[in-house]
C-alpha cells in the first residue's frame, strides 16, 4: 500500500486524474472500475477537461461501475448510472455500449449480478480501479463484516451509511436500503487500485484500513493485501495516521529521484 498525502482534496484530485490520464495514454483500450460519490467527482471533472482539450480518449477503453442501488433506473438522479453519465460519460468520447452499471432494476439481482462478473472477466479484468471509501470503511457497497472473498451481489446497506448518503435524496423520496456492489473479491482482481479521501470524518476509516488489522469490520483493509493500491489522502484524512510523516517521507524521495 503507498499512501500518498496532498495538502488538499483539490491536489488529491489533480494526482488521481494524472494517474488516469497515464493509464489511457500507455494503454487506451484499458479497462477502468469507476466510484461515484462525492469523491471522484472533481477527478472526473479534470478528466471531461483533458479529453476536450484531446490530451486523453476513452473512445477505446471500458467502464464498470463498482455498485447501484436496487430500485433506481437509469433516469433517477440518485442513480449511479445517472451519476456516471451526467459527471462523465455524457461528456468524454466512450462508447456508451463500453460503459457498465450494474442492473439495479433487473428482475433477477442475483442473476444480473453474475453476468456483471462475467462481462468484467470477458473484457479481460479491471486495469485501474477508482475507489473511495465509507466513513465505516466500506469499499463500493461492500459493509462491515461482507465478506473479504465476496464477489457481486445484493448488499443491505448499514443504518450509517444509509444516512450518510441521505443528503443525496429529498426528504420525501424513496431511498434504496439494498445495492448491488461489486464483492471484495471481485475489486481485489484489478491490476491497479487508487483509493482516494478527503476531509476529517474519514480520517478514522483511513486510519482504520491503513494502519489497523486486516478485518472484514473494515472491508478496505483487505487493500493492504493488494500488490499495487494506491491511497491518495488530503492532510485531513490524514490526520490521524501515525506514521504519516513516514509516508511523506517516502514519497517526496521518490518525487526526487523521479524528477
Ligand atoms: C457510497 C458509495 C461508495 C463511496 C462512498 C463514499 O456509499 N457506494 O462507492 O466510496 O459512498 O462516498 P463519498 O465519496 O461521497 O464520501
């Protein structure tokens, strides 16, 4: 796991897009796993304006969501597939049929949740997986205690989270309590994860998967058993990291011997 701490969310997200950015331009029909949330949302941002300005293209790479809410279609602006076409890929050059959500309205969840896992097999596996993080520590929809081996499925969503997202919907409208989420397992296969945080209240889940035990309580810490994850941090998710000062330490030695 490298941590890499910024001063702030901004900087957070100019260095995830870089790192996007690098991914396409090495190998642009790459596959990437894609969060919504608050957190991606300016990466995606500086992603729309590279591909205007033709820096990058996504006319030959694919896209799959990490999670969508059971019971939402498309049209919904809670949805996450509304969500990925209004923050980015109504405004980038993918090909729409090359951008996937799990099917949060489809008859048979566990079914659509199987052929989700194959769709991610046959387009040979995520490359680069996008992900930020709960303030439970939970990764996609995958809550404390799923199981770290998990692949796609229906999750029930923790009374926290349900609330955290709360300030998405109006008081009156109808808010999923279940989501289809990528499992574990299944973010665990990607080549390359960049999680990414900002702000104090997830200073104790940063914390929690960086420095505590690997422990399904804390779904992310499963990310210090992946070979190549990122964790892209602003000073105040930071905040409580004990060795922090080491991570910034390490990495500004590699900003010198790279520069
Ligand atoms: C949601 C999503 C997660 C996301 C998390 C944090 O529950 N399912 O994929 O990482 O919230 O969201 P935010 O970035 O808004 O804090």
């Amino acid at each position: 796991m490298e941590v890499i701490v910024r001063k702030t969310s901004e900087e957070v997200s100019q260095l995830t897009a870089q790192m996007v950015c690098v991914q396409l331009q090495q190998k642009p029909q790459s596959v990437l796993g894609m969060a919504t949330g608050e957190s991606p949302k300016r990466t995606y941002e500086i992603l729309v304006e590279k591909c205007k300005a033709k820096q990058i293209s996504f006319s030959k790479a694919t896209c799959f969501s990490l999670d969508e809410y059971v019971g939402l279609d498309s049209s919904h602006p809670q949805s996450y597939r509304y969500y990925m076409n209004k923050n980015l890929y109504s405004h980038i050059d993918i090909e729409m049929q090359n951008t996937f959500v799990p099917d949060g309205l489809a008859k048979n969840l566990q079914q659509a949740a199987k052929e989700y896992e194959e769709k991610i097999v046959q387009s040979g596996g995520i490359d680069l997986q996008i992900l930020g993080i709960g303030r439970n520590g939970h990764i996609g929809f995958n809550e404390p205690t799923s199981s770290l081996a998990s692949r796609t499925r229906i999750k029930t969503l923790t009374e926290s989270t349900f609330k955290d997202n709360a300030r998405f919907f109006a008081p009156s409208e109808f808010q999923p309590h279940l989501a289809l989420t990528m499992g574990i397992e299944t973010i665990m296969e990607a080549k390359m994860i960049v999680l990414i945080a900002s702000g104090e209240a997830k200073a104790d889940a940063i914390k929690a998967m960086v420095e505590g035990p690997i422990t399904a309580i804390c779904p992310a810490s499963i990310l210090q058993y992946h070979p190549k994850t990122k964790v892209i941090i602003d000073e105040a998710a930071a905040s409580k990291l004990q060795l922090k000062s080491y991570y910034q330490w390490v990495r500004s030695q590699q900003e010198k011997l790279f520069s």
